[in-house]
C-alpha cells in the first residue's frame, strides 16, 4: 500500500475535518504511514521508548494545557525532543492557540502543524474510517461482482466463460453491477471484504460480439452501485463428467481473500442451464443461511428422524 502524504491528507480531508495549515512552508511530503492515530502525551511526559513512527500526532486540550504550564524553557525541550521524532504531522483539535516556542522549531524543522476546529473526539472518529479505508490490506481478482437481492456476489472463472454475461442478466432482471473483469477488493476490519471497480473502468463492461457498454446509460443509475461487501464467491466451470459435484448442500466449500475465508458455490455450466436463475438461488439461500435456516441441514435431519424406527426396529430385532 502507499504511503499518504500529507498533502494528500489535506487535499483530500481539508474541507470536511475544517483543516487548517499553521506552519506556511513546511514539508507536505512527509508520509503517514499507519492507519492509526495517537497522542503524544507520554512523549512530552518524557517517554518515548515504544513511540510508533508514521503516525498523525493529535495534541488535546490536556495537551496543550500540560505544555502551556510548563516553564518557557521546559517547554523549548519538551517541544525540540517531540518534533525531533518521525512524526508526519500535529493535530491541534478545538481551535486552540499553540505555543509559539513549539510553532517557531516546527518551521526550522519543516513540521506541519494542523488545526482543527473539531473537538478531539469527534476528529477522531471522523478521521479514522478514511485512514481504515486508506491502509486497508487491498487485492484485486479477475471476475464480476454483482449485487444480488443485497448480497454480494463474486463470479469467477476461466476468461471467456461467461460471467459478464452472466451478470448482465442480472442487471436485465433488476439486480446492480459493481464491477466487471477487474475487482479491487480491500479488508475492512477483521473479516469484512468490500469490492469494488477501477476508477476508469467502473460500471462498464465488455461483452464479447458487442464490445464496451456502459451499464449506467442503458440501464439507468438503479442498475449500478460503487462498492459491495464480498459474501459469496461463485465458481463458473465448463462440465465435466469425471469432477464430482456437490449435490445436497451439506459440504460447505471456502476460498481465502485476504485472509478472510468466504463461502464458494461451484456451478457447472452445460448447454441449457439457467445461471441467472441458479445465482439469485444461491443469495437467496445465502441469506436463508444468514438468518439461521439451513435447509439441507434441516432436510438431512427429517430423513434421520424418518428413518430412526426402522433403525430401532432393526437394532432391537433379536432372532
């Protein structure tokens, strides 16, 4: 993943988290590198053996405080020795006045300082999601991802087999298109994959015999949708007679992305065969799963409760 710059944090969150730059002529090009943010509060009380490098520094209202307190110069040192770490950049939320000492070494050592209006709190939980976002593990798979009924669905397979076409249907029958041939997919948390479509190429797609379309146009802004959590991954492969295929549905197979294990149907494909139909199945039997009714398992246990005389007749049988 790389690594955001400062100015980028700016460009991109300056409006929105009410940004402004204290220090005119600073280094913009000093990179963030971690997605978390922290206070430097023991750093000023004088610890610094376990400081993380490459994080956005927020300085409180304690912060800010404990410094204006401290005698002119206590307050030079303490200011020297936490702009001499790999800091990218200090926060100062609440619009509050920063010590000129500690704005007089950020501008000899190129340090950006930023105020926000914010309160603490809510810069943090404003500004966490886009750095989440940002330095989310990311990776980008061959197939088509479709909305259907509300779960996400990931159409795999060999080039030429038909997952375009295959969702395209979809979208015919009111479903939406996230993304064709080429799909960006990053971690969210610990177990949530959101998939998406490349800036350029999003929402459109290729069909072989027609060429580029764009879904949008034809269809209308219902038929697409920017991103969409990957809940199922379905494997289209050609038929073949020597491959055994799962036929009741109590064999549950996954595939890895990221980490993440997500549930996969297979489903050969032989002339004649509905895959439209056969994919809304599979969300409608994913979302089944979902709120707790699996209805292989439920049929698996009809029969042995059906059979469970006979068994009992047999076991107790003792001619």
């Amino acid at each position: 993943m790389k690594a955001l710059t400062v100015k980028e944090f700016l460009d991109s969150k300056g409006e929105s988290l009410e940004l402004e730059l204290l220090t005119a002529g600073a280094d913009l090009n000093r990179e963030i590198t971690a997605a978390s943010i922290s206070s430097p509060g023991l750093v000023i009380a004088g610890y610094t053996d376990r400081f993380g490098p490459g994080r956005l520094q927020v300085l409180g209202e304690t912060e800010i405080s404990y410094m204006r307190s401290l005698p002119a110069q206590e307050l030079r040192r303490v200011s020297s020795a936490l702009l001499s770490l790999a800091i990218p950049a200090l926060i100062v939320t609440k619009a509050q006045d920063v010590p000129e000492v500690l704005l007089d070494i950020a501008r000899e050592r190129g340090m950006p300082i930023i105020r926000t209006r914010l309160r603490t709190g809510e810069f943090y939980r404003r500004v966490h999601p886009f750095l989440e976002a940002r330095f989310a593990p990311t990776t980008t798979m061959h197939g088509s991802l479709a909305d259907v009924y509300g779960v996400g669905l990931l159409f795999v397979g060999r080039s030429g087999i038909g997952k375009s076409e295959c969702v395209l249907d979809l979208i015919e029958r009111g479903h939406r298109l996230v993304a064709d041939d080429l799909v960006y997919i990053s971690r969210r948390g610990n177990d949530v994959l959101i998939g998406r479509g490349h800036e350029l190429q999003r929402h459109h797609m290729e069909i072989r015999g027609i060429g580029i379309i764009d879904i949008p146009t034809l269809f209308g802004i219902r038929a697409i949708r920017q991103q969409k959590r990957v809940e199922v991954v379905v494997q289209l492969e050609d038929w073949n007679d020597r491959t055994y295929y799962d036929r009741t549905g109590l064999e549950t197979e996954e595939i890895e992305i990221l980490g993440v294990n997500v549930p996969k149907v297979t489903i050969p494909l032989n002339p004649g065969k509905n895959i439209t139909v056969i994919s809304e199945v599979v969300a409608m039997n994913h979302l089944l799963k979902y709120s707790g009714v699996h209805s292989a398992v439920r049929f698996n246990q009809r029969l042995k409760e059906a059979m469970r005389p006979v068994r009992d007749y047999l076991e107790e049988d003792y001619e």
